[in-house]
C-alpha cells in the first residue's frame, strides 16, 4: 500500500651563502593554518583528569587523543577525524565524526560515538554505544560489546547535519572482524537493550562540560534505537518509506515516536537514508508508482517487527498523513513484506557499499 566524501646552478655574481643575510619564511596562500592552536586538537598524557571540548569549539577540526588513563573525555562537538591511542579505563563521549575513528592499542574503556567509519586494532574490554554509516571493523580485538547509540543535548542534531552523518544510517551492529579465533567465542557481542549509557559512560559533573544540558533517556535520542542484528521478537515485520517533500525527516521521527508510545510490543529493526533513482523505484517497490516521488530526494525507510505490526503501521501512518499531501509506502500485508523488506535494504546495502 502506498499512501499518497630542485636543482639549480648558481650564477657567477651570487653571493657565497655566508654572506646572504637571513630572510624570513614565505608564507603561501594554502598554508594559513594557526598553528599556535594546535594543542587544542590533542588531549594526550593525562591521568584522573575530566577533559574535552564543547560545542563550538572543533568546528571539523581533526582530533588526535593519546596516553590517558582513568579519564573523562567529552567532545561535545563535531570533527574531521579521531585517533584515540594507548588509553585506559577512560569514559569517551565522541560527537560526530565526518570521517573515520581509529582506536588503537586501548583497553578498559568505554564509548558513546557516532562517525562514519569505525575501526580499532589491538583492543581489549572495550564497550561501545555508537552510531556507523558503514560497517564497524574490529581487528585484533577482543571482548568487544556493542549497542545502539543514544544521547541528547541541544546542539546534537546539528552537529549532525554538519558533518554529514544521517541518524538513519547507522550500521552499529553489523560488524565485521578482521581476526576471528577459529573455534572460539566471537570477539565481540552486543549489550543488553536496557543497558544504560550513564551506567558505562558517567554524566559530567565538572564545568565547563556539566553545563551542557545532556538526556540519556532512549526515547529522547537524536539517533532512533535501532534493535539491529539481535534475533528478532517477532516473524512479522512491515516496511515503511518516507518520501522526501521537506518534511520527511519530521514524519519520520514522528511515526517513530508515535509507534513508540502507542505499539510499544512492535520494535524497530532497522533504518536507512538514501537516493533513489527512477529505475530503482520501479525494481524495489515492483511499481512505477513511487518514479515521481524518489525524484523529490532521499528516502527514509524503516522496518518494524511485531505481533500484527503491518495492521498497527497503517493504522499509524493513517493518524499522521491525514491533511498532509505527502507520499508514503506501507507494506500492504504480512506475506508481501519481507520481500518488500529485502528489496529495499538489500539495494541500501549495495549503494552504501555494504
């Protein structure tokens, strides 16, 4: 159902080089870094400190962090790239990273995160709520655990939008492990659902950091709790495609926020954001229906789970696109959804390289 990234020869009159006075460095026009802030971007050496930086303060700057221990890092902020290397029973909130977070020789620590590319190497007893546009990476790694990101403050979603990252694309457990131990327990498994983020990573209570106005509640998150790779509660699932008209990503959120509060037995699995062209409509919805709707820009679309969760889908979607002109798909019954389901996120797969 649809609902409408030399060499040079010296002349004869040159000076001997003794006698050439001094001259100052050329500066070029490419070279206009303030190079008297770099520490700014480097926490390193620190031990029982609480540290980091607030909003405003990176701007997509790089970030490196190195050789601490027993400390509270907060990057309450959005960066180019991160390297966290050598560390030890620290707390880490990393805001969004444009690029990629590297974590290296690290162990004991704990991380709420969001970024595009997540890797570590050489890492042990490591915990990581985290939000991944592409697939998370662990090598030489082990008792590694996992959840969904989820975290709040005001300058949040717009850290997002800055770095580019989509709260809808978050592949946090869809791992991939460069090293597995053949005939061992895997390297990594997930958190339980209810784990708590204040419980891993403690609020901070120092200022300037204790002013920023943090939620952890799940409900409240910027980024939707995704169930992901965990086994399904139910063998029913629905698909459910937002397409763009300027308020998709509103719509979204609250469909999401609805099924939330009024079908709290219905999970979502997974979420996605992505460019649709004419003929990719056509080959995963198996109609020319939606061709004029994916040229608006990207789709949002979602699966839910549960005990008749196609019937509660269309019953919600029916409350929120009343008076409103735009365009949703909703799966028409049970036997056609997963189909439906694979369709799309196989092809979200394929174009996000997964």
């Amino acid at each position: 159902m649809g609902c409408i990234f030399s060499w040079f020869r010296r002349s004869n009159n040159q000076q001997p080089l003794e006698n050439v006075q001094d001259e100052a460095p050329k500066v070029y026009s490419w070279d206009v870094r303030d190079r008297s802030k770099s520490q700014d971007f480097i926490i390193q050496d620190l031990k029982g400190e609480t540290v980091g930086r607030m909003p405003g303060s990176v701007n997509g700057q790089q970030l490196v962090i190195q050789n601490c221990q027993d400390c509270n890092i907060y990057i309450f902020d959005y960066s180019a790239t991160i390297t966290i290397d050598d560390c030890t029973n620290c707390n880490f909130f990393i805001g969004p990273v444009k690029q990629s977070l590297f974590i290296r020789d690290c162990q004991q620590c704990r991380f709420v995160l969001a970024c595009m590319q997540f890797r570590t190497r050489d890492c042990r007893h490591i915990d990581v709520f985290s939000l991944c546009e592409s697939q998370p990476i662990i090598e030489s790694s082990s008792k590694m655990r996992f959840a969904c990101f989820k975290f709040f403050y005001p300058e949040l979603e717009g850290q997002f939008k800055a770095s580019g990252l989509s709260v809808f694309n978050n592949n946090w457990s869809n791992l991939h492990d460069f090293t597995p131990v053949p005939d061992e327990a895997p390297n990594f498994s997930f958190l339980p659902e209810d784990a708590k983020v204040e419980d891993f990573v403690p609020l901070p209570t120092v200022e300037p950091f204790s002013t920023v106005q943090i939620i952890t509640d799940s409900a409240q998150s910027v980024v939707p709790q995704t169930h992901g790779r965990r086994r399904k509660p139910h063998d029913e699932s629905c698909l459910i495609v937002f397409f763009n008209d300027g308020s998709s990503y509103d719509r979204a959120n609250k469909f999401i926020d609805a099924m939330r509060k009024q079908n709290p037995d219905c999970i979502l699995i997974q979420s996605r954001e992505l460019t649709m062209q004419p003929e990719d409509a056509t080959r995963v919805f198996g109609s020319d229906s939606y061709v004029s709707a994916v040229k608006q820009g990207p789709v949002i679309g979602v699966e839910y789970c549960g005990e008749e969760v196609v019937r509660k889908c269309q019953d919600r979607i029916v409350d929120i696109m009343t008076g409103t002109t735009g365009v949703v798909f909703v799966s028409q019954n049970p036997a056609s959804a997963q189909r439906q389901i694979d369709n799309f996120f196989n092809f979200a797969d394929m174009q996000m390289g997964l």
